[in-house]
C-alpha cells in the first residue's frame, strides 16, 4: 500500500489516499476541504477511487465531500454513532468556522466490521472520545492505521466539544489501539505520522 497526505483545510487536516500501486485502486480518508490539486493528482495517476472512509464527522474532515463526489461518485462511510455530527453544523463544528455544512448521505458503520476496498481489509476500530463515533481503520496486513482525530504524535485528540469525554478517549487509545503491534505505522488527522510502539512509549497524555 501506497500512503500519500495532503494537507488541507483551515485546520490543516490530513487527508490520505490508500493506494494499491498494482490496481491503481484508491481509497480516500476524509476528504477534508478537497482542493482542486487533490482531485487534480488522482486523476493525472490514474486512480479509480472506490471508497470515502471518514474518522469522524467533524467539519474539518467532511467538507469537500460534496465537491469530491462529483468527480469521483463513490459511497461514503463513517461510524454510525456521529451521524447526529454529520448532520448537524453545530455539533460538527462548521457553524462556529464557516457559513455551516452538512453531510446526510453516508452509510453507517459499526465496530469490527471489515471493508474490502483496492484489494485491502480497512478493519473499523470504534475509537470514541474526541467525538462519540469516531473511529480508525486498521490495515493488517499494511500494519497501517488511519487514526483521526484519536491518536496523534505524542497527543491525542480534543476533548472540550459537547460530544467529546476525555475519560473514553483515554481507554480508547489504551484498549483499542495501543494493543495493536508496535510496528504498526499511525497516519493521524492532523500533524505527522507515528508508531503504536512510539505512541505507547512516549505519548505523555496516556
């Protein structure tokens, strides 16, 4: 698997294509704010994108969905229990940043299940905390994890919004992701990459 960031967005939110270099299949991890150079990309390689996968629906991570569709119509996934922030300005935080944006046309997923998209499992861990459904999708057989807004390098996600509990998203990253390999390379919302056995060591605020 090919992992390739662009940063985006007011808050510079990583978004992240997951590509299978021998398909060209793609998937895309929260479109964030979609600009023209990302579209752009995937169309000068070639990709065929067959998936949005979201860690949250935050507003920083959702806009460019409708502007994404577009150009690449493909279903859009999140964790079933932020479908009130994906629908909601105020809870997603777009309210108090822009004019507002919702997003009602996802599907809703649960935790544990497994996406068979570009030829790779994306297993969804339920990571709640930062927001009641977020989530991060784990890639075995890559040791690749999309980690939102959960876990970052050496921090974690906010905890001050209405949805958010600091105390779930300390047993989160403790029961739910630090239980994975140490090997295992940590692709977060914002800022740079990691390691869980780094993350385990040294993330001060677990």
């Amino acid at each position: 698997m090919k992992v390739e960031k662009f940063v985006t967005g007011i808050i510079s939110t990583n978004c992240y294509l997951a590509v299978n270099e021998g398909t060209k299949q793609a998937v895309i991890i929260d479109p964030a704010a979609c600009p023209g150079y990302l579209v752009s990309h995937i169309k000068d390689e070639g990709y065929k994108i067959e998936a949005v996968l979201l860690t949250h629906g935050h507003f920083d991570h959702i806009m460019g969905i409708d502007g994404f569709l577009e150009e690449f119509p493909v279903s859009v996934y999140v964790h079933e229990d932020d479908e009130d922030v994906m629908k909601d300005a105020r809870l997603n935080q777009s309210k108090t940043y822009t004019s507002g944006y919702t997003y009602s046309g996802a599907e809703y997923l649960k935790d544990g299940q497994t996406l068979e998209l570009a030829g790779y499992s994306f297993e969804v861990i339920h990571t709640p905390g930062h927001t009641k459904g977020g989530c991060c999708y784990y890639v075995r057989s890559e040791n690749v994890l999309f980690s939102g807004d959960t876990l970052f390098q050496n921090s974690v996600g906010r905890t001050d919004f209405v949805n958010s509990s600091t105390e779930d998203l300390i047993r989160s990253v403790r029961e739910r992701l630090f239980v994975l390999p140490d090997e295992t390379y940590v692709y977060p919302g914002h800022a740079g990459e990691t390691m869980i056995g780094h993350e385990r060591e040294h993330n001060p605020y677990v």
